[in-house]
C-alpha cells in the first residue's frame, strides 16, 4: 500500500488553495481528510501528482451562525460536527448523522466539506444535507457561488463543482422548534457506510397533518437524492402510521438500485423503503413531542 | 516482611498489556537494521492464468532496484514450499508462479529496492503476458467431468480423499425410525490478525548464518522447514518471532515469503524485510473452514440417535499449505459432539479449486464439526417435534462414562455435560425463556433460542495423531538466575494468548516467589530449546505440563540442597515467601537465596552435585483434552430488515482447572466473536470465475464490538486428569461453541415461518427473504 509519488501542498488560505488548484489544474486533488482518497492512493487507482491539503486553514475549520443560517466551513472534522453544541442546538440532524459516521478515527479526520465532494453513494452527509437543504458554497479565483444540496449531487461521485472550484462552506436552516426529525442507517458490515440511510424532517399543523416533510436517502442509488414522491405523498396528510407506510412504499421507485454482497439491489431497495417509513415515524414522534 | 500471595487462580492482569497498549512492543516491521532493502511481490491478478512471458527490464533499471526475480530464476535453486499432511497429490508449491498462476494473488515476482515506495514503482513496470484460463472455484463443479483442472499432471483437481467407512452406519440407517438428511456450508472465512504477515531477513555471509524475524505461530518448526528449503544446515539458521499480533492458525505455516525474503538476503548480501499488505492478507494468508458436509442422520423416534454419515467436500484451495489436507480429519472425528452415538462414518473429498490455501484456522476442523454435531441436534429436535434440549440430554455421554471412547476412536478424558447444560439454561432461565418467546410471537415478534453442547479436541497431543514433521510434545526449561530469580524458556511460541503471564503465575507459586520474580522467554531459536508451538489451545496444557516438569525437577534439587543445610528431610519442605521452610513449621525456614547461593556457589553442600539450577523438560502427552461447554443465544429478528437483534448471551464453558480468569475470559470474548462472525457476518467470497469479490476491509465483514453482544460468562470446572493442573485449554472454545449456538437461534426465531436450514453467514437479507417467501407461501 505505497502511493506512487506525490507533492505536498499546505494551503495556508482559501486564496492559497486557489492559487494552488489554478497551478496545478488536473494533476492536483484537495485532501480534506483523505479517508477515500488516500486508501485509493495506496492502491494507486488514484495518482495525483500534487495534494493539496486544506485542513489546516483556519477560517475552513469553523462552525459559526451569521445571518440566521449556521454555517460549517469545509474542514469542520465529523467529530466537531457532531459534538458542537451550536449544531447540537439548532442542527440535531446533522449532528446525528455526523455521529453515525465510520468509526471515530474516521470523525476524527473526515471531513463535511471532504464528504460532500467526494460525493461517494454511501456516504452519510449527502441525505442529511438535502433533507435541510443545505446551501453549499464554491469558491473560485475571483468569486464565488452558492449550490443548493438538491442540485449539487449530479451522479456516482461527481459533483457540480466545476474545475477550479473549492467547497468552502454549508450553509443551513436552523431547524426550527416544533419540528421532528431522525437520521436512521443500516451500515454496511464491513466498510461501515450505509447500506441505507434516511433523513426526515417533519413538521406538522394543528391538526397533526403534515406541514413540512423533507426526505433525503443515501446508499440506494448511484447518488443521494431527495425522496420527493413520498414528501408529495405525505403533504397535508394525516401523519399515521399506514398513511405514512403508504407513502414509504415509493421510497424506490424509479431508482436504480445499487448491489453488493451484503445487500442486493432488490433488498437494498426495501431496506430503503422501511427506513424511510422508520425515519418519518421517528420525525414525527419528535415533532409531537 | 509481606507474604506473598499465590497468583495461580487469581485474576491477574496480563504482563504482555503495558507493552501492547503503549505502543512499544516490537513486532517484525518495528525491527530496524541498516541497509535494508524492501521487497514488493507482484501478484496475480487472473484466477488462472499461463504466463507466456514475464518482461522485467523496465523494472531492473528503475531508481532504486537492486533485484527483480520470477519464477524462472529461482528454478532449481530453491525448494518448494512443503505440506507435511499426507495427501494423494500434494503439487510443487513454488515461492513464485513457474508457467502457470492459479489463484488471485499468487505471487510471480519480486521486487528488491532500497524502499518500499520504489519498490512498487518498479514492480508497476513489470510487463506479464498472461493467458487467461477458465477457472473454477466451486469446490463441486472442480470435481465434475470438464472442470478446467489446476494441475495437469494430476488429471483432475482431486488432491486426496479420506474414508473411515462402517457398516454398522448402514444397519442404523436400515432400522432407523427416519433418517434426515441435509447439506451444511462451512464457508470460507479469512482469520484476519491486526498484524499481517511480515519477514526480515538477515545473511551473515562471513559466518554463512541467517536470521529471519518473522510473524510465526512455529519458529522451531519454520526453522527447520527453511533450512530445508535453503539447504542450510539447521545450527546456521536462528528464526525470532517478535511480538507476533495474532495468528488464529495463519501463522501456523511456512509461507514462500519467508522462504523467498530469506533467498533474496542470501543472494543480495543484505537485510531483506516484505511486511504484508491488508489486500495481500486477505488474499494470499491461508483461509479456514470451506467445507461442504452431505449428512445422513439415522433416529429413533425418541430423539436417539443411531449413527452419523457424512460425506465432506473440502475446498483446499490451489495449493496445500503446511497442514492444509490434515484439517477436515478433525471435523470428522470430532463430529459426534458430545452424544453416545454409537456408529459414524464419513468420506472426506479434498478439492483442489483457483483459491487461496486453506489452512488452520481458530478451532481448525471442530468448529466444522460442532456446527455439524449441533446442527444435527436441532435439525432432529425440528424434525421429531421435540425440545432441543431434551434431545441433547437423550444423547449426551453420561459423565460416568468417562474416559469414554468415541466411536470416532478418540477417548474423551473427562466431562460432564449436562453440568453446563444445566447451568446455561438456568442463567438464561429457559422456561421462562420459551413462554416469553411464544408470548411475543402472538405480537409478531420472532425471538429465537438457540442452543450448543460442544466438545471439542484440543491440548494435542499424542504425537501420533500429528503429521510426523509437526510433533505433538512440547518442551520448557526453567533456570533460577544466581539472585533466585527464574526464567522461564517455553518451547510455545504465545502471540497473544498469554503464557507470559500463566506460566510466569505457576512459577511464582511453585517456588514461593513473587509474579515478578518470573520472566518468561519465547520464540527465539537461539535462545530457547526447539519447540512446537502455538496452536490447538495446547499452550498451557502441553506446554504448562513441560514447564511444571521442569519446576518439579527444580524443586527437588533445591530441596536437596535445603535439607543439608537444615538437617531436614527433602520432603519435609516447602518453597513459601522466598525461603524454603518445614512444611509443619515455616517459622524454620532458610531464604531462597541461601539455598541458590550453594547451588551456584564454588563448593556445593552436596558432595558430585551439579553446580547450577537449571531444568529442561520434554512432554509428549498420552491423551488430548477434551474442553465443552454450552453456549446459549437468544435473538430477535425484524421481519421488515431481517436485522438481527441480540437478547442473551450465555456462554458456560468448562475447560477444567482455570490459572488465569481474566485470560480464559479474554479467550472467550474474543472466541464468541469470532464464532459469531462466521455465523452471522464473515464470508470470503470469489465469484464464479474465480476473482476475490472481499479483498478488502471495506467488503470482508471482519467483526466489530458493535456488532456483538453482552456476554454473560460462567463455568463449569471438570480437570483433565491427563495433566497435572488439570487444564484442558480455552483459546478456541469460544469459536466452536458461538457458531452453531447463534445459527441455531437465529433459525429457532425462523421455526414458525417453517424454516429449518439457512447457510451461513446469515445476512439479513437471507433472513429477511424467508419472511417474504414464507408471506408469498
């Protein structure tokens, strides 16, 4: 496990990594915890000839609330995620799905900003971040642009991060009080990524009928996506069970279904199904209260 | 002054841990010598493959390369690698692929350079013209009419068969009340130590010597294994296992690497170290199990049963390691469990397949026959309607049977097992158990109880029941240094299982000293007497006997020597709180010290005596040891995942007297996990054509603690009367008894969906189709 040979870049700023992605164009991969990238360096399926290492610019490594939104920079590890009492407080979800990550060597290196570009269709990160609707921020020489979690995941690892491009924050919602919500995951056996993973989000009216669903589901298919025919399924419905078991049933539908040894395409499939109607039940015993 | 407490029985921390848990211990890769080169293999990726031609140029005269090497040059200059088992065909094994490759990873060329970076640089240039092979995997299609066959000169891929026949068999069968019959898997599993495989070696060319460091479970016996492959005469080659982090049976062989590493410092005049990459592990360390067992099980009504007919597919794999075709005899022998019953025959059908080797694996052929004995046990309970535990009373051997000879040909030493039987079910409370099982059931929720009686063989043994080159004594010598400390040198090569510590405790009571006072030396040729080694759970039984033989020799001339000096007879005197005293007074006590003094001292008390206090022991035992217990699951399985959730685990184990608690405990933590890992997680999977689908961490289910239960651990203590403590051995109870016992649970929960056999590894996707077809049915 030897990678082949390779430069070391420190980005010391934002405008340092730039510089440094400008230089060395293609040849160049950002290292943002390397828990991916290295294993496949070893392997050499990947080769790069530079790293560019952004873990160690301050201003990426901070989790902050401006402007009504809580705002994670790109190098915030899973571990500072998942026990910063500013996500804890106003962001459980993502605290929860930051937790059930790997292993704690694992929250120890990854990284949010590291997870989301790989863009890897088990990863955690991804469901939860369409399930809040995160805001992810792109910085390029001269600028910068805002993608929304719904339009940054395009398919099997790739991103809409163009060349040149940096993720340098994720912006969200705090999730407001009176809302439910659960992150469940089936985990891989072996690799500990999720087989399935389901974030819901649930609000609901007077009457206990949805007011809000959001439902993001990692590990089925090829990339993250929002389950957008059970939230339709579910709008201004009564938030029981068989109602929400019937919604759940669509979880799949039209998905392509990804399969491994551990867990079939067909099984893969149901797994998402029942998590989806275990997460929404969650939400909305939550959001009661 | 402050008397000394007696350590055998007491729950003593290990004396290995501090340098474990700190980071300190040294293993081989943590052995440094200047001028080392690296050595980088390059490997197969076809199943099957015939090389045409190898291009090594390119490699040669990359930065850094000192040597590059295939098969062709080694021809005629080294030997193969040997399998010491008897076997039909056993084929040339050699240290790199010579025309031919016939598994994922088998090695075809090496790659000498001054570090491992440049290394694999130059064996990524390395041009092989393969031409690809059909290949086969399934150990059953190898054996069909067509099958693409490994070796050639063998005609077919059959390396050796085995036929203990009986008709008496064929009379239980003819007048039995039924007869079931089911196929069982034993899937391939891969041991997967925290430390992979690693080798330095080191070529003194003025004195013609080779030291080789190597992650070894047997360095006397890999010692002589390479001074044959070499051939260097034995005085001129010192094998050191260093700290060695887990073997489970891998390290119970003689790989080509360590031959090869050893070639190349020969040849190069220099240190030579490989270490073992995880994707090399799990694809080229030998695997376990793979057996498919074909049962026959004649019964009365009653739940008696009449006799066991089997017949096993073995998968080898496509060579034979050190031990590799002796493995399945024991899931033969051993696979009437713990029941009188009274007649058994098998056939055993040893396949050669495009895998890696199997070999030992932790239990190495009785976990294979306990999943078979208590497999057997439910499948007739199933069958006839009755509790299981009823039907494992019906036919345990009585416990005044024993010695009990098997109908296998083995003698039981002793045991009792309805004792851990009893005390499991009173733990888990089985009556209560079963109504709350039913009670959930009428919600919908499917709680399985699942039970194992096992026995199992271990403390070998006989010499006789071993292959002639791998002998079944074991030696120690103990030296009480001039300052009364002792020294222990164990022909047991421990990694892991703790002699340090037990050996160190039975020392320090025999002579009345304090733990500390012990050291206890291991796995250095040069410095310890030849040995056998590590496997088998004979560490303490075997080994232990030879150190307590040498202690008694020890012991008798101190007391010697004490009874001049005390005008006391011999034995009227005991070893307590470092001085020898009068059994009936130990106020008249001389310190131990005195007594060393004269034994090293320029005029010995006793007149001829020998100077020194130094003992050396061999023991060959007259008989094995038989460890059991009973392990009882209780789970739950969600019929929406398949998911399986764990209640209760309850294991009662009996492996006779216990030395050291918290080792036996430690045995058994790990044992369950991995017992209950092959029944619910751990598969190595090649697909059809032969390609390894596991080949990393990331898709080989290796355990982790979340993914086991609470353990709730008890004993029962029935000594072996074949040793004098009364041991029996517990390093690898834990694996045989957890598989079958969480099989058996996860299929009792399955027992309403009329479900009666799955195939490990139980994933729940499996469970989870039952529940569907059994809706569907």
């Amino acid at each position: 496990m030897f990678p082949s040979q390779f430069e070391y870049h420190r980005a010391a700023s934002i405008k340092d990594a730039l510089d440094l992605l400008k230089q060395f164009g293609d040849d160049a991969k950002l290292l943002s915890g390397g828990h991916s990238l290295i294993p496949m360096m070893k392997l050499r399926l990947a080769q790069p000839a530079h790293l560019i290492d952004v873990t160690k610019i301050a201003e990426l490594r901070a989790i902050s609330e401006s402007h009504g939104k809580i705002v994670i920079g790109a190098a915030a590890t899973h571990d500072t995620v998942a026990n910063s009492d500013l996500v804890r407080a106003k962001l459980g979800l993502l605290a929860e799905a930051a937790a059930a990550i790997g292993d704690v060597q694992v929250r120890n290196r990854g990284t949010i900003g590291g997870s989301l570009t790989h863009a890897d269709p088990a990863a955690d990160y991804p469901a939860t971040a369409l399930a809040l609707e995160a805001e992810i921020k792109l910085d390029r020489d001269g600028g910068s642009r805002a993608v929304k979690a719904a339009d940054f995941f395009l398919d099997l690892m790739t991103t809409a991060i163009q060349p040149g491009e940096l993720l340098t924050q994720v912006a969200f919602a705090p999730i407001p009080s009176g809302t439910g919500y659960a992150y469940l995951k089936y985990p891989h056996p072996a690799s500990g990524f999720a087989i399935v993973g389901v974030a819901a989000i649930a609000a609901l009216d007077r009457s206990g009928k949805f007011a809000n669903l959001r439902v993001g589901v990692t590990g089925l298919g090829p990339k993250a996506f929002r389950a957008t025919a059970v939230e339709a399924a579910l709008a201004g419905k009564a938030a029981d069970a068989a109602t929400i078991a019937a919604a759940a049933s669509k979880t799949a539908d039209g998905v392509d279904a990804l399969g491994d040894i551990h867990a079939s395409s067909e099984y893969r499939s149901e797994l998402a199904r029942v998590y989806a109607r275990r997460a929404i039940q969650a939400a909305v015993a939550r959001a009661k209260a | 002054m402050a008397v000394i407490p007696k350590f055998v029985g007491a729950r003593i921390k290990r004396r290995e841990d501090p340098r474990l848990i700190s980071g300190t211990a040294t293993y081989v890769d943590d052995v440094r010598l200047p001028d080392t080169l690296t050595a980088v293999v390059l490997r197969s990726p076809h199943p099957h493959a015939r090389i045409n031609s190898i291009d090594v140029a390119a490699a040669r005269s990359a930065p850094g390369v000192v040597a590059v090497l295939t098969g062709e040059d080694l021809k005629g200059k080294v030997g193969g690698i040997p399998c010491v088992a008897p076997a039909e065909h056993i084929p040339f094994h050699p240290l790199l692929a010579q025309g031919k490759v016939r598994f994922v990873g088998e090695s075809v060329a090496v790659v000498v350079a001054s570090d491992a970076y440049l290394a694999q640089d130059a064996a990524d240039l390395i041009d092989v013209d393969y031409d690809p092979l059909d290949a086969v995997s399934d150990p059953e299609k190898a054996l069909a009419d067509g099958a693409p066959i490994l070796h050639e000169e063998f005609g077919a891929n059959l390396a050796t068969r085995a036929l203990i026949p009986n008709p008496a068999v064929d009379e239980a069968i003819a007048k039995a009340d039924r007869v079931i019959k089911f196929r069982i898997v034993n899937q391939r599993l891969a041991p997967v130590p925290m430390e992979t495989r690693g080798v330095l070696a080191q070529w003194h060319q003025a004195s013609g010597q080779l030291t080789l460091w190597t992650s070894t479970q047997i360095p006397h016996l890999l010692r002589s294994a390479l001074a044959a492959v070499l051939s260097l005469p034995e005085n001129r080659v010192r094998v050191i296992a260093p700290e060695v982090g887990g073997g489970f049976g891998a390290k119970l062989n003689f790989y080509r690497e360590e031959a090869l590493v050893a070639y190349l410092s020969r040849m190069l005049g220099r240190p030579v170290k490989w270490i073992e990459r995880r994707r090399e592990n799990l694809a080229t360390t030998t695997h376990g199990r793979d057996q498919i067992t074909y049962l026959e099980v004649p019964v009365k009504n009653d739940g008696t049963v009449l006799a066991l007919k089997a017949k096993f597919i073995c998968d080898m794999g496509a060579y034979l390691q050190l031990l590799t075709p002796a493995i399945p005899g024991f899931s033969g022998l051993m696979m009437t469990g713990c029941y009188k019953i009274p007649a058994m025959s098998f056939e055993q059908v040893m396949v050669f397949t495009n895998k890696m080797a199997t070999d030992a694996y932790r239990g190495a052929g009785r976990p294979e026959a306990a999943y078979i004995a208590e497999r057997t046990m439910d499948m007739v309970a199933a069958e006839l309607g009755l509790d299981p535990v009823e039907v494992r009373r019906r036919n345990f051997i009585p416990k005044e049977a024993f010695p009990y000879a098997t109908c296998a040909g083995l003698v039981y030493d002793s045991g009792d097992y309805n004792a851990a039987l009893n005390k499991a079910l009173e733990i888990v409370d089985y009556p209560k158990m079963r109504a709350e099982q039913a009670e959930a059931l009428k919600h919908g929720r499917y709680i399985g109880i699942g039970i194992a009686s096992y026995v199992e063989i271990c403390g070998i043994g006989p010499s006789a029941m071993l292959p002639p080159k791998v002998p079944g004594w074991e030696s120690a010598t103990v030296r009480m240094e001039p300052d009364s400390r002792i020294t222990v040198l164990t022909g047991i090569s421990p990694h892991g299982q703790g002699q340090e510590t037990t050996f160190a405790q039975m020392a320090a009571d025999a002579f009345g000293v304090d733990i500390d006072d012990v050291a206890v030396v291991h796995g250095d040729t040069a410095i310890v007497q030849y040995g056998v080694g590590t496997f088998g759970s004979r560490g303490l039984s075997v080994g232990g006997t030879a150190v307590m033989m040498s202690v008694g020799k020890l012991q008798e001339k101190l007391k010697k020597i004490a009874s001049t000096m005390m005008e006391a007879p011999p034995d009227q005197l005991t070893f307590t709180n470092r001085t020898v005293a009068l059994k009936s007074d130990a106020a008249k006590a001389i310190p131990l010290q005195a007594v060393v003094d004269a034994a090293y001292g320029w005029k010995m008390p006793i007149p001829g005596m020998e100077p020194g206090l130094d003992a050396t022991s061999v023991f060959e035992p007259t008989g094995c040891t038989f460890p059991f217990g009973t392990h009882i699951a209780v789970v739950e399985i969600d019929p929406d995942t398949g998911v399986v959730t764990f209640l209760r685990y309850v294991a009662v184990d009996d492996c006779g007297n216990i030395i050291s608690p918290l080792l036996v405990a430690g045995q058994v933590h790990g044992g369950i996990a991995q017992g209950i890992a092959q029944a619910l997680y751990e598969e190595v999977v090649y697909d059809e054509n032969g390609q390894l689908v596991t080949a990393t961490l990331m898709d080989y289910a290796a355990p982790r603690a979340r993914m086991l239960p609470h353990y709730e651990l008890a004993h029962t203590v029935t000594p072996s009367p074949l040793n004098p403590m009364g041991v029996k051995g517990v390093g690898e109870a834990g694996t045989i008894g957890s598989t079958p016992c969480m099989v058996n649970a996860v299929l009792d929960a399955l027992k309403p969906l009329g479900v009666r056999h799955i195939d490990m590894p139980l994933r729940p996707e499996k469970l989870w189709r039952a529940f569907k077809d059994a809706k569907k049915a």
